[in-house]
C-alpha cells in the first residue's frame, strides 16, 4: 500500500502539468490585469497561427529565469481553449509547459482582446506588463533586445 | 492509510472532469469565416464552412431566409473559415458560380487553394481542384478570387516556398511572397502559379477589385525594410507582362509579427482607388485613402480607431461606404461612415447593427446601386442595407 501511494504521489504531478492549460473568460480579466505584489507580472500572448510568438516566448522565458524572483510570467494565447490538445502540444514543444498557461475561452475573442488592452488590436505576438506600482506596458511583435531590456 | 488515497482520489477527481465540463459550456458550432455575393438577378448567395463542407446557401429576400445547404466539395476536407482566411465566391459574366478556400494540411501554417465550379447554378459542382501546380506541404492558403472583365478568374494567394528555399541556403527572409493564377478556361483549368512579390506579409488577407478596364487590382499587406509593414497596390497582368508591385501607404508600423488584418480596396468607375487599411504604430487606427502608387495616398482620414477592425470599402458613382467592427466591452457594433462626393469627406461615424456574441469581418455588397453588409454572426447571418 506504501508503494501504491508512493507511486500515486509521484503521478500527481505529471497530472497537473498535463492539465495545466485554464481557460481565460472576460469576467477573469480583471483579476489578471491587478498588479503583482512585487516585480512585475508578464503576460505573453500568442496564437497557434503565429511563426513569430516561439522566439519571443523564449525569450521571456530566459528573462524570467533571470528574474525569478521579481517576474512573474504567464502565456495567454488567443486561440480558443477548445485547441487544448494542439494548445498544450505546441506549449510543450516550446518547451513553454511549466508557465502558467490560459487560452481564450469567450466566442468573441475581440472582446478578451479589447478588456486586456484597448490599444491592443489583436496582432500577435504581444506583450503586456504590468508592474507592481499599477503601470502597465504593452508592446506588439518580437521583441528585440532593447525592448526586452525595458520590461522591467 | 486507505482512507488518505480515498482522500486524494476524491480531491484529484473534479480536476480530471473539469476539462469535459469546461468544453462542454463552451459554444460550438461552424467557424464564422464567410463570404457573400449577389448574382446578376438580385438573388444573394452565401458561402461558410460546416463539418469539412464549404456549404452553399442563397435567399431571395435579401438574406431574412436563406435556403437549405448545398455542399460545395462532396467528399469532407479540413476547411480554414476564420476571419481573414474564409471561404470566397463570385460570379462570372453568365452568373457561373465560383467558390474558392485554403484547405489545411498537417504541420501547422500550411493550405493549398482549392476551387470549384458550378455551371448550373448550384445544382451541380466540379469536383475541387487545387490551384497551384506546386504540391508541397507549405503555405499556400490567404486566397482571394475575382472574375475580371473577359471573365477570366483570378485567384491570389500567400505562398512559402520562397522563404523556405531561401533560409534553407542560410540566407535571411523575412515573410512569406504573393503568388496568383488565372483560368482562361472556366475554372477547368488554371495556368501555373507566377510569384507577384518576395517578403509580403504571411497572415492577412489580400483585398482585389475589378479595374474600370475589366482588369483586377490587388491591394496587400507587404514588408518594406525591417519589418515595416505597409501595403503595396498592383495590377496582376494576365497576359504575360510583369505586374508592377508598387508601395501604396506610408504608415511605417513596424512589427515582427502577425497583424491578420487586411485591407480592402475599391476602384470607381472614374478609376479612383478607395482603399482601407490597419495600422498600430500608435493607436490601433482603420485608415481610409485614395491610393496613388508609389506616394502617399490621397484624402487620408483616421476612420476609426481603439476597437476597431476589419474595415471594407465600396463605391457607386460618387457614394463611398466604409464599415467595420468596433469592439467593447459588452459585444460588436457594425458601423459605417459614408461620403456622397467620391471620398474627399465623410460623416460622422453611426451604429447600424449589434451583436453580443462572435462575429465575422463585414463585407459590403452592392445591388442596383444601394449597398449592403454581410454580417455574419454566431447567431445567424445577417444581411444589412445600410441607410439611405
């Protein structure tokens, strides 16, 4: 019986990475908007039919490994949360699966668009800041080096 | 002991139902990507896609009814129907009926163009074909179709083999290219591909329009520099001469990424070039001007700006339409602006449909004159005439 519960404890979790992927509905923008306690909060948004958001996606990555402590990154992709499975595949091969993960999960994904950033019209990918003092930054496209500089 | 693993068994178990329930609440149903055209009698036809179908409607009523569904391609194949990605129809000079669609492949960002044909209208289609001679598993789906003045059908696309064969040397490419074809035979047939432009823009649309010579112009998204994303107008020559791809605006909106949103183009009988187009160098701006190849466009006026998207234009003799979706936080409105002397001013913007739920890009129709918006919306397709 040990054993048995050693290796359920043990399968826990593979099963909550497998499952990681949380829908993101307009009522659950606001809580994501609120600014982080300290540092910032980095929201990586991106879509399944964007050949630029990898490289950009790593590139936060390697950014919040460098700042664990004051970044807190998440991936948002706009794609709707019924692509789970092609969602988490592409997450994983990115080799982005231990971020917290959301997808859009609104029928109207302009909508999720336009209460995560007004000034944001959809092109991917984009990035959004949000710092503990309340301000906030959003940059559309791979961000170049100088721009990656001044998230934080 | 037991009674720990009944524990955990119990609390991990809502967590492995939670992704049935979630999907379960989410809405189904056909994606909205959809195209309208009215034929030479008045009568609309609709085109959507539905369980691997491009399926066929038409209404004599303006589109309050639309008849029952008839299948495009009769054996089911996977069908992009997203905004800027739909399937497309048109009409040539004896109301043939032609449909067009990007059909994904297995890797991601792949398509081929697909078409077929229905010379009795609709009671028959050919069995699809695809356009282009190259048969790799790439990228070629963004397809747009015209029927120009001899009743030649047009298609354009957005390809990747040049990127690919490019970066496979090392060497960089920043984009995807324009490819097009035509039929001079009905559609039974189309002529091999020939690239229009190297370094377009890989994920909008490409907007065409009949010239008042019969020939059809292409307006797109292309990439000048680095990653300066501004649109190109040319004409696509079909009788063996180079087409000359010319930058049409001025924007300057840089970005490395995939802006999906395309612009839109129409041409006067006078040969005015009213066109529509997106940009977020600042605020996310719609843009409307009068394109002058190789310059600044003519009478640029911001149109609309934060919310707004997918903007289309029309022109009947010196009456422009512009309309477009303007997001908030409660659903769509369908708005439009309008100019009765050829564009040169506007009026104010007005609100001439809602929607709470999802909804596709508009696109304007024209019928004796008067212009109409096919809308189509996660609660129907709508059909609106827009004031007089």
């Amino acid at each position: 019986m040990k054993r048995l519960l050693l290796a359920f404890a043990l399968w826990l979790p593979a099963i909550a990475m497998a499952g990681s992927l949380q829908p993101l509905t307009a009522a659950e923008v606001p809580a994501l908007l609120q600014p982080p306690a300290r540092g910032e909060r980095i929201i990586a948004l991106w879509a399944l039919d964007c050949a630029y958001c990898e490289p950009n996606l790593e590139a936060l990555a390697a950014l919040q490994r460098a700042h664990p402590h004051e970044i807190e990154l998440l991936t948002v992709t706009t794609d709707s949360i019924e692509q789970r499975e092609a969602i988490e595949a592409r997450l994983r091969s990115m080799q982005m699966a231990g971020y917290p993960a959301r997808a859009y999960a609104e029928a109207s994904p302009e909508q999720i668009n336009f209460l995560l950033d007004p000034d944001w019209g959809g092109e991917t990918p984009r990035v959004l800041v949000i710092r503990a003092d309340g301000s906030r930054l959003g940059i559309s496209g791979a961000l170049t080096p100088e721009q990656l500089q001044k998230l934080r | 002991m037991r009674r720990l693993l009944i524990t955990l068994l119990c609390l991990l178990s809502p967590a492995l139902f939670a992704h049935e329930g979630m999907s379960m609440n989410m809405p189904k149903g056909p994606e909205l990507g959809a195209s309208a055209a009215f034929d030479s009698h008045g009568r609309l036809y609709l085109v959507d896609a539905a369980n691997g179908h491009v399926r066929l409607r038409h209404s004599d009523d303006d589109g309050r009814t639309l008849s029952a569904p008839v299948d495009v391609n009769a054996i089911a194949e996977p069908i992009y129907a997203e905004g800027e990605n739909r399937p497309k129809i048109a009409f040539g000079p004896h109301d043939e009926l032609y449909v067009s669609w990007s059909q994904p492949r297995a890797k991601p960002w792949t398509g081929f163009v697909r078409f077929a044909r229905s010379l009795d209208r609709r009671e028959h289609f050919s069995k699809p074909l695809t356009v282009h001679h190259d048969h790799a598993e790439i990228t070629h789906r963004f397809d747009a179709l015209a029927v120009d003045g001899n009743g030649r059908i047009v298609i354009a696309w957005i390809d990747k083999r040049d990127v690919i064969a490019t970066t496979a040397q090392g060497k960089p490419y920043l984009g995807a290219a324009v490819y097009y074809s035509w039929s001079d035979d009905g559609g039974a047939s189309f002529v091999p591909e020939r690239k229009l432009v190297d370094q377009s823009c890989e994920c909008c649309r490409i907007a065409l329009a009949r010239l008042p010579d019969g020939g059809i112009a292409a307006f797109f998204r292309n990439i000048y520099g680095d990653n300066i994303r501004d649109h190109a107008y040319t004409v696509l020559r079909t009788d063996g001469q180079t087409s000359q791809v010319e930058r049409a605006t001025f924007s300057d909106w840089q970005i490395a990424g995939c802006p999906h949103h395309g612009p839109g183009l129409a041409i006067g009988s006078d040969g005015t070039r009213h066109a529509v187009w997106y940009e977020a160098k600042g605020k996310p701006t719609i843009w409307y001007g009068q394109l002058d190849p190789g310059h600044a466009p003519q009478h640029p006026l911001a149109i609309a700006t934060t919310g707004a998207s997918h903007a289309d234009v029309a022109v009947h003799e010196r009456t422009v339409w512009v309309v477009w979706n303007q997001v908030g936080a409660n659903g769509y409105t369908l708005m439009l602006r309008r100019s009765t002397d050829n564009g040169a001013h506007f009026d104010a913007p007005r609100e001439i449909a809602s929607n709470s739920g999802a909804v596709a890009s508009p696109q304007l129709l024209q019928k004796q004159g008067h212009a109409f918006v096919a809308w189509n919306t996660a609660t129907g397709f709508r059909l609106i005439e827009t004031p007089r």
